[in-house]
C-alpha cells in the first residue's frame, strides 16, 4: 500500500467511524434508543486491523442488536396485536475489501464483501387470558455467488421478510406462509442508512422532524448516499440502457438477475 494510498484509506476509515458516533449521539438526544453502545462498538472497530479471505483483506464493523424505539404501528395483521412501548432490534454487518488504488477509497458499493442488515420487532395477542408473541422480521442480505440458483435468482443485495429472524419463535408460528422467494433487489445500506431506513419506516414522526429541522441529519446521510446509492443505480441505469450492446446486462445482472436480454 502507497503511502498517498494508506493516507486516504486511514482518513474513510476515520470518517466512517465519526458517522457512526454522530448518529449514536443522535439517537441518544432523541431517546430512540435505550441504548446506543452498539454503535459506538463499531464506530471502533472501523479502526481495527484488516482479516483476511481466501482473496484479499478486509476491513468492516457490527452493529449486534441495537434497540431503537418505535412509534405505534398502524394496520397491524393481526389486528388483535398489541404493541406496547415497542422496541425493534437491528443488525448490521459491514464488510469492505482494502482498495488497492486511491482513487477507489470509499467510492463504490463494488468494494462491499458483506452488507448484510437484520430487523425484527415483537408484540402478542392476547387471546382468551392466552397471551401468543408474535414477530415480524426483515432482512437484507448480499449474494457474491452465482446468480442462478435450484432456489431462483439471488440479485447482489436483496430484501427477504421473514429469515432466520423468525427462528426463536418458529414453534408458535400459526397460520402464515413464508417462501424464500420472493428476493427483491435492494441498494445497499450501511449502518447510518439501515438505521435512517429503520426510522424512516417505523418512526416516521420523529424521522420526518429529523430530516425537516436536523441539517447535521440530512448532511449525515448524504456521504453514504452518494458512496454506495449513486453507483448501484449507474450501474443498473447503464446496464438497462445499453442490453443491445451488452446483452448479458453486464454488472446490472448481479445486482438485479433479470436485467438480460437475448442475442
């Protein structure tokens, strides 16, 4: 690693950490966690050293079961369900290959090895004197592999309902159906665009004055945005728009296997 390159790596690395402590802070001021030390955990570890795969090093942090305060949630199936003084749980794992060029530090979602998001949240019905949890559960997870699967088609990062998020509750599970399919294609988050994703669905309140009176909210999103969001969608705009040219969809078919068209 050059050393023009080891500057520019150490410095994302430290800006990454300072988005993740900015918006523990955040969350903090505005009581939408019990509990922010599951980010600032991994705001250290952005500084921690590299591991290492059969092809190359990586850096990355976790983000293990943050609680975040939810406000109450409309139009619930059941509609006997009841929430009372909701919390969600969110994970998030990112992992990042070392760039091998200045010029590629932090610029692209091609970099991501893992980044993979889980959520859930419980209530119960009371029935009869009875009290039955119940939960919903969601996840985003990343493929790296081939596309084409016996399973169906496994776009670069997809969204699942369901998951392994239901396993503690797999017993009780009454009266439901939860395939695999279908996965829907998804742009990549992080750990400050799955916790604004989180807020965004399930406070909206308190996201909608965030974003409305909070600049240092809006500018915080803004670099992951652009670092992974801009990219994803090139990629997938360049590979819909030039299929007589590429007809295989080039790297637009990793991310959404649909993208393909014949000779």
């Amino acid at each position: 690693m050059t050393p023009a390159l080891r500057k520019a790596f150490e410095q994302h690395r430290t800006e990454r950490a300072e988005e993740l402590f900015e918006i523990a802070d955040i969350l903090d001021r505005e009581r939408l966690t019990p509990n922010s030390e599951p980010i600032r955990r991994a705001a250290s570890q952005c500084k921690a050293g590299f591991r290492k795969d059969d092809a190359r090093e990586y850096w990355g942090f976790d983000i293990a079961d943050l609680h975040i305060n939810l406000e109450n949630q409309r139009h619930l199936r059941p509609r006997s369900a009841v929430m009372d003084q909701c919390a969600g749980v969110l994970s998030v794992t990112v992992e990042e290959y070392v760039p091998d060029a200045e010029e590629a530090v932090g610029r692209s979602y091609e970099l991501l090895r893992q980044a993979n998001v889980d959520f859930h949240l419980d209530a119960y019905q009371d029935i009869a004197g009875e009290i039955h949890n119940v939960r919903a559960a969601w996840h985003l997870d990343t493929h790296l592999y081939a596309n084409e699967s016996d399973h169906g088609v496994h776009p670069r990062f997809h969204f699942q309902v369901g998951g392994e998020g239901l396993d503690a509750i797999d017993a009780d599970i009454r009266g439901i159906l939860m395939p695999e399919a279908p996965r829907l294609a998804c742009a990549p988050f992080d750990g400050i665009l799955a916790v604004d994703f989180v807020l965004a669905h399930y406070c909206g309140d308190q996201w909608s004055l965030l974003k409305d009176l909070m600049p240092s909210y809006l500018r915080l999103r803004k670099s992951p945005i652009q670092r992974y969001w801009l990219p994803y969608f090139r990629t997938l705009a360049e590979g819909i728009g030039n299929l007589d040219a590429v007809p295989g969809g080039g790297d637009a078919h990793a991310l959404l296997p649909n993208i393909f068209c014949g000779e």
